[in-house]
C-alpha cells in the first residue's frame, strides 16, 4: 500500500491550502486515518486525524482553523487549512491504519512554508 501526499507550498499568514493524500495497492478497508506534521528541530506531532465513520479529533494548535475529512470510495484523506501561521510550517505526512491487519501505512511529506 503506498501512500501520495500533494498539496504543500509556500503561502502567507491567514492564507489557506489544502493537502490531499491518496492511498492505493491492496487495499481491502482503511481504519483511521491522519495527518501528522514535524517543524525543524521538533518531534513529529499529531495534527488531526478521523475515523472511518468520519469522526475526527484535532490537535489544540489546530483546532476551528483545520478540517479533516476523507473520501472512503477514493481511499483519501484531505486537510482543509484555513488562517494559516509560521508555526504551522513543517513537513506534514499522512498515514492510514489497515482494518483487517491493523498495519499501519504512511505516505512521504509534502512541505508546508508560512511565511510572508
């Protein structure tokens, strides 16, 4: 199963992106799955992640500024980002939890730069 994570760049404060990861390869049903991010210098952090019934749960840093949701027929997961700030740049990377098998799947990062 691989992982492609698209959607970074390089945007001012209060702007927004929005990242899409695509899951494919021998997928039977993905579980959980989220979206973590790690700045220079700091340890990886989760930044929101959402069931497979479409309940999500946010980090405090992110919370009413970010939205996770995901497309259960297109195995993929999306981050809304809204009101951007410099501490939001980091590379953020995806992941998806395998139902049957409970493997745990992640994707490359796709870099996100805050700054004006």
């Amino acid at each position: 199963v691989q992982l492609q994570a698209s959607g970074g760049g390089l945007v001012q404060p209060g702007e927004s992106l929005r990242l899409s990861c695509a899951a494919s390869g021998r997928i039977f049903k993905l579980n959980t799955m989220g979206w973590y991010r790690q700045a220079p210098g700091k340890q990886r952090e989760l930044v929101a992640s959402i069931t497979r019934f479409g309940s999500p749960n946010y980090a405090d840093s992110v919370r009413g500024r970010f939205t996770i949701s995901r497309d259960n027929a297109k195995n993929t997961v999306y981050l809304q980002m809204n009101s951007l700030k410099p501490d939001d740049t980091a590379v953020y990377s995806c992941d998806a939890e395998d139902l049957i098998s409970g493997e745990n799947y992640w994707g490359q990062g796709t870099k996100v730069t805050v700054s004006s």
